[in-house]
C-alpha cells in the first residue's frame, strides 16, 4: 500500500450542471461534482478506489504525466489528487 499522486482533469458540462473529472493515466476512473469541492472529493475517493483495487489484484500502476504536460479540454483545468491507499485500506476495514 502506497500513496500517490496523479493529475485529474475537471470540466464544466452546462448541460449536466456539473464538473466531469477524469484521469488520463487511468482508463475508466472518473466521477463528477456539482461543485468544484464535491467534485475534488469525489475525485479523491474514486483515485483511491481505483488505486486501491488494482494494488489487490496485484496490477501494475502506472506513473502519472507531469503536471504540465496534460490536455486541457476547453473550459477545463488540471489538479493533483492525493491517494492513500493504506489509509484507504483502514476505511474499508
């Protein structure tokens, strides 16, 4: 169990009234929030997930892009997300 760091994208979707966040460096993590802080909390809780699961079926992660070389959707920006995933661990057991 480790912690990590990796870069998540939020954009607003009017439509939705919400932000999408997704991580380039992981296929199939995202979430969304109605709010910008809803949205990094739910951003937290699905990285440490997703983290969190593939260390138990002992799958290879992989390292996260430099902050400054992600790809910004319009109307979009970048934010790191903190994992913890034996403090995650702890909140499972």
């Amino acid at each position: 169990m480790s912690k990590f760091v990796f870069p998540a994208v939020f954009q607003w979707d009017a439509s939705e009234e919400t932000y999408l966040v997704t991580f380039p460096d992981l296929e199939n993590c995202f979430t969304d929030g109605k709010t910008v802080l809803e949205a990094l909390e739910n951003a937290g809780d699905v990285l440490n997930l997703m983290l969190w699961t593939m260390e138990q079926n002992e799958e290879s992660i992989p390292l996260p892009s430099p902050f400054d070389k992600v790809a910004l959707p319009q109307d979009g920006f970048v934010n790191l997300i903190v994992a913890d995933t034996a403090a995650y661990q702890e909140v499972i057991d």
